[in-house]
C-alpha cells in the first residue's frame, strides 16, 4: 500500500512544470514570460494534484512545435527552416527562414520573436526583429550579431542552411500606427537598427502615409553599417532622412563629401548618385554620415 502511494506521488512529481533557468529569461520584458508560463502551469498543476485529476493537465501547451507552421503563438515554440545565412560583416549574419508556400509570417511592425537555443545543454532565449517587409510572402529575415563569449552566438554560428530553429511570438505592444504622427524621430545603434526597418519599410510602402522620418544610427566604422543598400533606397523618398554617427574611421567611399567650417570639398568629381553619404566631424572621436537625396 505504502508502495503504490509513493509511485503515486512520483508521477505527480514527474509531471510538476520546471522552474526555468534565468538564461532561458530573454530580458526584454515580453508576455507572457518564461517564468509567466511556469507559475500558470505551476498553479494548474498544485489544482489537479490537490483534487487528484490528471486530466486537469491536458490543457498545458507543448514547449515546442516539431512542424513548420506559421500560426505563431507568444507560449509555444514553431520549427523554421534555415534557407540562408549570410555574413554581412565581421560579425553579424542575415539569416533567412523559409515559410511554407506563400504564407505571410503575421508580424506587425514593432513586433518582435523569441528565438530558443541550446549550448552545453542550458537553454538560453533571446528577443530578435525581423528585417524582412510585412507583405514577404514564404519566408522571413532576421538580422543577428555575434559576440565571443555569447551563448547564443554560439549557437547561431553553428547553424547551417537546412538546419531547424525554434521560434515564439510575436511580441511586442509598442506598434507602429500610421498617420499617427507627423514626424517620427529614430535613434538605433548596431543592429539595434533591426526594429527601426520594418517601420521605415511599412512608411515607405503606403503611399497615404506621410509622416516623416529621421533616422540615426550609430557604428564603429563605414563597414560596419548595416543595409546600406537598403537605407539608401529609403533615401530616395521626400519623407526619409537617415544619417550615421561612426566612433571611428574607416574606408569611406571616395565619393564621400567632407563638410566642415562652411566649406565643401568634393574628392571625386564625377556626378553624384542619387543617394550620397556625408561625413561631417561632432566631436573629435564621432563622424556623422548621413544618405539624403543628392541635389
């Protein structure tokens, strides 16, 4: 008798959620949390162990999803195929994941995902943007940076096209409403840039919306910034200013024009683009470029 009791309260023991680790916290303040979804599964399985029903357990979500699926949910993980992965600097990658057929991710812009990783067998979460537009049709991008001692980094180092990552979401309250301002001013640095871009994106792409935007964003070098190509795009409309602060000098194209003391000394004289980066000195350690319609 003592014996059946004891297996008894070792399968309720068994079936008592795990309190998360803090590396599985991604620390942007997301909801529900890790730690949301253990005290509610905590509290559903203190109910049933206290009327002894089981079955009272069968309403408590997976951890993940092993099908690719595109109906995102905020507490299960889905299953992404990796298509590409490109390096676009020394230390950050352009990560494309594949949606099956046509289907639209469903982010709205100032949403983010949850991306799930496992190194030396901790789980770690970490809140990502995708780049990609609103309107992509059967596969979504996010833009990732590596660090030498990040545990995340890690993990995205190793993947490989055709490899599986597991994400959830979307997250995020702070969405973008258009035509609710008149001017919207943005501030980023590194790929800090990323939630900056499907906003632009969303701007850009209605032709109603007419609010102006000035974007900064901040990077150590010319090479280091992200998207140029994109952002230089984004130039060419009347209502999108973007400028870039750099800690340091780099190689600069030779059509860069150099401003300062009122004066303008222009290295190549041949016509200009449409889209030219300025430098200008703030301060001793800061350069400012900025990509504004050429006139």
């Amino acid at each position: 008798m003592a014996e059946r009791e004891d297996d008894h309260a070792e399968a309720w023991l068994q079936l008592k959620p795990v309190e998360p680790l803090p590396s599985q916290c991604c620390g942007s303040g997301c909801s529900p949390c890790v730690f949301d979804l253990y005290y509610r599964d905590l509290e559903r399985w203190d109910t049933a162990q206290a009327k002894n029903d089981m079955s009272l357990l069968s309403g408590k979500q997976p951890p993940e999803s092993q099908g690719c699926s595109t109906k995102l949910s905020p507490e299960t993980f889905l299953a992404f195929h990796i298509s590409t992965m490109e390096k676009v600097t020394r230390d950050t990658y352009l990560v494309r994941f594949t949606l099956p057929g046509n289907c639209h991710l469903g982010l709205l812009p100032g949403q983010h995902l949850i991306l799930r990783g496992v190194v030396d067998d901790l789980e770690i979460q970490r809140a990502y943007t995708p780049i990609s537009p609103a309107t992509a049709q059967g596969y979504f991008d996010v833009l990732i940076k590596c660090y030498e001692t990040g545990l995340m980094s890690r993990y995205v180092e190793s993947w490989r096209p055709g490899d599986t990552a597991f994400w959830r979401g979307p997250f995020g309250s702070f969405l973008y409403e258009p035509k609710k301002y008149g001017e919207l001013l943005m501030l980023a640095a590194g790929t800090g840039l990323a939630p900056m871009v499907p906003i632009v994106q969303s701007i850009t792409d209605n032709e109603d919306d007419e609010t102006f935007v000035t974007l900064v964003g901040c990077f150590k070098t010319f090479e280091d910034i992200y998207l140029k190509t994109f952002f230089q795009e984004q130039a060419r409309f009347w209502n999108v200013r973007t400028f870039f602060v750099l800690s340091q000098l780099g190689t600069e194209p030779r059509a860069l024009r150099l401003l300062g003391k009122r004066s303008t000394a222009e290295p190549n004289p041949q016509p200009q683009p449409a889209t030219s980066y300025v430098r200008t000195t703030i301060n001793k350690n800061a350069q400012l470029l900025s990509a504004a319609s050429a006139t």
